[in-house]
C-alpha cells in the first residue's frame, strides 16, 4: 500500500505559525524588560532631581505623613526606613539679614521724636505752672506721650459727671498749652474700684466714660483743633496709677487724662527693638506670629451728665 501512496511536497519557506510564536515572545521579553526596569530605582539620581526641582520652585516644603518614607525597590513589600535630611533655608536667612538693618534708622526717629515730645512737654508744664502747683494737674512724659492728668480735686463732685464752674478755666488753659502740639489727643477717663449703681451711672465705665466727654466738651468748644485729633477711652477702675488701698490712693486713679500721643506706642517703643542679626545656617526657621495687645476698652456715644444752671 505504500507504494501506491504519492508522496506529498513540502511548502517552501517559514511555517506561518512561526511567525505568530515569534510575536508573541517579543512581546514577553518587552513585558519582562520593563518589569524589571520598574523594580530598580537609582536613589541617588532620584535625590539629584528632587533638588533640582525645589531649587527650580523656591524653598522646599515639609509635608507631614502618618509613616516616613521607606526603601528604593517599589516592588517589594518591605522597606527600611530612609534617612531624612534637612534643606537650607538661604533665601530665608536673607530675608531675616535685610530686615533687621532698618533697626538703627527706626532707633534715630524715636530718639528724635523723644526730643521733640521734650521740649513740647516743657513748655506745656511753663504753661500750666501755677494749676501744677495747686495740686489741680499733673504733667507726665511717657515715651512718645504727653499726658496731663486732671485730678478729681476741684474738677468733678464725687460720683458725677458734671464739671465743677471753676475748673472751666484750668480747661481754657490746657486748650491754648496744647493747641500748638501735634498727634492726636486721646481723652481717657478712669475711676477707683469703689463700685457705683445711681440713676445717672448704672458702673464705673459710664462714669469714666462721661467725664471723659465733659472734659472733651470743653476742650473742643470754641477751640481751633481739628476735631479729627479728638479721641475718647473710658478705662473705670483698670487702669490704676496706685493700689485702691487707701483714700489717698483712690483719689489719684479717680482722673480724666488728655494724652498728646506722637507715636503708635501701643505694641511698644521704636527703642524696644533690638538692632540684632541672627545668622541661620542650616536650622530650621519657626515663623513668628504676631501678637496683638488685647483690645483697650472703648466707650462710645455716652452723653455726660450735665445739667445747664
């Protein structure tokens, strides 16, 4: 029977499945070549972009995580813990250095703004000499303030708002003293800590508050000051200038204060500053918040007690 079988002939050339098996470990090796590239990472050229990149955008940022980062393979499973390193901050050590070298230019206004407030100051107490002597005012130089202080004695009744006649006179010549100076004026008035509940005054912030605008009043009333520098504060018993231990004491806190302010003193002095530079080399720079004073207690719109003879 074989002899009667005809022999078959061959194609020539490459099988076509040949072709498909070739495919098909070109696209294995492929698959396995970038597997195994993904499974490395060069650490150190990884760094090298890394601080490419925050130099190119300004100063690295710190993000907090719950875990710190870990090892070079990504593939695996388990990590070792990676070494964290801190950045320079330069660009904030000058910023900090540039600063700073305005200190001695704030330092000389204030001492000159204190050589002005001075020699205002000396002529306000030539003026005021005689009420000085009385016992009727005082006149204060603190920091960049002028301050009068009028005392109870002779300018208010005990417990009312209403300005003794008198006294109105003592207000005409602070008004003249005062009408050369510059800054604002600041009314303020302040009581003892004797408590107080009448028909006129439910506290002492209503009485402080009133004798306040009474003294603001007169000092205003046919007077070439400019309205705007007028400033009104009420303190009550805050404020002390003793302690309310004994009658002498209170009758000093009991006052009203017109103060020529030529500077914003509430945060501090110009001379308070100090002209320092600290170098930062390497260490980390903690931000500095600013911290306000607590808001001063104001009292608005508080008509006096005053009753026309």
């Amino acid at each position: 029977m074989s002899d009667d079988c005809e022999p078959t002939k061959c194609p020539e050339g490459i099988p076509a499945w040949v072709m498909t098996f070739a495919d098909l470990m070109s696209l294995l090796l492929a698959f396995f070549v970038l597997l195994f590239s993904f499974s490395e990472m060069d650490v150190q050229k990884y760094k090298q972009v890394a601080g490419s990149m925050s130099e190119a955008f300004g100063v690295q940022r710190q993000v907090k995580v719950k875990d710190p980062p870990k090892g070079i393979n990504i593939i695996a499973r388990e990590f070792s813990p990676g070494t964290a390193k801190t950045t320079p901050l330069n660009q904030v050590r000058q910023s900090t250095a540039d600063d700073t070298q305005q200190f001695p230019v704030l330092g000389t206004n204030y001492d000159k703004k204190k050589s002005d407030l001075e020699k205002e100051g000396e002529k306000i107490k030539l003026a005021l000499k005689k009420e000085i002597e009385e016992g009727l005012i005082d006149v204060d130089i603190e920091d960049l303030r002028i301050v009068i202080r009028i005392q109870e004695k002779g300018s208010f009744p005990s417990g009312s708002a209403r300005m003794i006649e008198p006294f109105r006179e003592v207000i005409v010549k602070i008004n003249k003293a005062i009408q050369p100076t510059n800054g604002q004026i600041v009314v303020s008035g302040h009581t003892d800590d004797r408590p107080i509940h009448t028909s006129h005054f439910r506290s002492n912030w209503e009485l402080s508050a009133s004798r306040a605008v009474t003294v603001l009043h007169e000092l205003s009333k046919d007077s070439v000051i400019e309205k705007e520098r007028f400033e009104i504060k009420a303190y009550a018993d805050t404020r002390p200038l003793a302690p309310n231990d004994t009658p002498e004491n209170r009758a000093k806190n009991r006052r009203v204060e017109v103060a020529l302010v030529y500077g914003q003193d509430r945060a501090g002095s110009l001379k308070d500053i100090p002209p320092i530079v600290k170098e930062i080399e390497n260490k980390p720079v903690p931000s500095k918040g600013s911290s306000e004073p607590p808001a001063e207690p104001v009292i608005e719109d508080i008509k006096p007690q005053i009753k026309e003879d």
